[in-house]
C-alpha cells in the first residue's frame, strides 16, 4: 500500500475489481462573485474562483469512464460576504453547474453561509430537498446514505424570536463567555466547539436518526453519513464540531450498520477512525483553492471498503468498512 503524500489515510494499489458503485463529493464551494478575501485566521479565499473547482469537478465526474452514479455537496453553497440581494442568484448559479452533472442527482444540505444568507424554507425547495434538511437514500442495493441537517438546532437559519433560536442562544450564553458568540476566546479542547458558526441536531431529528439507522441495521444495509458539521474531534479542529457530537456518536454507534461519516466546514480537511471502527473524513473546501488548484473527489464503493480519489488539495483516502452488526 501506498501512504498518501498528504498525510491522510492510504491508497491501495490496483483494486482486482470495479466499484459497486461511485459517487461525487466537493465541500464548502462558497461561491461569491467578489473580490478574494481571507477568513478570520487570515487564510485566503478565492470567492470567484470556486464555481470554476465546481466546474471541473462537474466534468471529472461526467468524464470517469466507470460512471459516477450521483454527487454529494457537503455544504456552504453561498458564501456570507455575498450581498444579500444577489444571494439567490448565486445559489441558482451553483446549483446550474450541479445540474451539469448527468451521472444522476445532486444530494445537498444545509451549512452555516448559506444560512446567513437566505431563509432555510428557500433553501430547501432551492436545494430540492424532500420537505425538511435530513433525508436518506438508497442508491444501490444493500446501501444507504443518510443525510443530517446539522443547524436543526442553531441560533443561525431561524427568526430571532423563533423558540428554536431563543433556545440555542441560551444554550450559548451558558457555555461561551464572549459577547462575541462566534468567537471561542477562553474556551478549551472540545468546548471551543459552543459558537455561533456552528449547531447541533434537535431530539426529533435524534429521533429520526435513530429509526432510520434501526431500519438499515435491521436489512443488514452498510451506511454512510453526511453531515456539514464533522462528527468525530479526530477528524477536525474543535472549533468545527457539532455543538452535540457526542449525541449523535451515540446513535452512530448503537447500531453497528455506519461505515463512514463524510463532513464539511472545517476548510483544512481531515480524517480519523474511532474506537467503534467508523471512518470519519472531513473534505477539503473548494473555496480555498488558489485559481488552477482543485479540491473535490470521487468515493469508490467496493465490498469491504471505501476509496476517496481526491483531486488537488483532497486527499486520497482508502476506508475499510467495519463488519456490520445486527441491532
């Protein structure tokens, strides 16, 4: 086996067979058409630029002579610093290039930026999402993908006086001292996780993920996550995690059917396995590509395994799936 130069994970040689199947991922495009700027911790972002990662990605997968059955985006389709009145039209833009794909559908959710730009019933209908952020799907036989909604529970993408953003401000108040929400200032380890960028998954939400992973166990169905938030402290810096992480680890784990849990938001990427065998893997973000960089991959599903081949700045990743459990 061959260690990636990056860092993350392993690349096996040769596979002795095709993929199952294959699918497309790419992150936090937050596409703006404005001038590049930097985040808060100075590093530089190419607004513009992005939508054209997304267009290549876009082609990659089109071009992959096996076929790329469907495309995920992880998140942050529009970036914050996009004027609001030309918000949706940049959303549409993107969306546009996701249509480009002829593989099959584009799965997407719910991140911060593009909370802060439009409201969540919008951006449900504009994303074309089943009624409500968290949904599953069944590609093929004997899998199945479970998308989460990871600002259920945020005091960002609802009214100021909705009950749901008067609770995550409390929530806050109770575990970050800063006047500035966003800022984790003071905060140690984990709990650098309690600001505003980030959310959590509400009960019922809880709930739904609890059924519908008893459900895949139940037909012995091998699942991956999606979320925008990572899951896993090992797989991203802690300002980036879930505000209840722990919480959906616990369900994750209950039902022994989870191979991988994919994310977004934390620009710098990321990957660890846990105690319980559960891959999980942050993906690089598109908009901090320099123009003619790249960050997107395609995930090649094989019996017992996993194979992110990631382009640019995303790094290859080989995931062995854990034997699954009945619950």
């Amino acid at each position: 086996m061959l260690a990636h130069p990056g860092g993350v994970g392993v690349i096996r040689a040769s596979a002795a067979r095709e993929p199952l199947f294959s699918f497309g991922v790419i992150a936090d495009v937050q596409y703006a058409d404005i001038p590049d700027g930097r985040s808060f911790l100075g590093v530089p972002r190419y607004y513009r630029h992005s939508i054209t990662v997304l267009q290549r990605a876009v082609r990659s997968w089109n071009g992959h002579k096996a076929g790329v059955k469907f495309c995920v985006n992880f998140g942050d389709i529009v970036d914050g610093f996009c004027p609001k009145d030309r918000s949706l039209s940049a959303v549409q833009a993107v969306v546009a290039e996701f249509d480009r794909f002829r593989g099959g559908p584009a799965y997407h959710m719910l991140g911060n930026h593009c909370l802060y730009n439009l409201p969540r019933s919008e951006l449900v209908s504009v994303l074309r999402m089943p009624g409500r952020a968290y949904y599953e799907f069944s590609p093929w036989p004997g899998y199945r993908f479970v998308v989460l909604d990871a600002y259920d529970f945020s005091a960002v993408g609802w009214p100021r006086d909705h009950p749901v953003a008067l609770a995550a401000r409390r929530f806050l108040e109770e575990r970050n001292p800063n006047a500035d929400k966003n800022s984790p200032t003071g905060l140690a380890g984990e709990d650098r996780r309690f600001v505003m960028f980030n959310g959590g998954v509400g009960e019922e939400q809880l709930r739904w993920l609890d059924g519908a992973l008893r459900s895949a166990s139940r037909r012995g169905e091998t699942v991956v996550v999606c979320s925008h938030l990572p899951l896993h402290p090992g797989a991203a810096s802690p300002a980036g995690l879930m505000w209840n992480y722990e919480e959906a680890l616990a369900v994750v784990h209950r039902h022994g059917c989870v191979a991988a849990c994919l994310a977004g938001h934390d620009h710098r990427g990321g990957y660890a396995v846990d105690a319980r065998g559960v891959h999980h893997r942050t993906l690089e973000a598109a908009l901090e590509c320099p123009p003619g960089t790249d960050s997107f991959g395609r995930v090649d599903v094989f019996p017992g395994r996993l194979s992110l081949a990631g382009s640019g700045r995303m790094a290859s990743t080989d995931m062995p799936l854990p034997v699954p459990r009945v619950s």
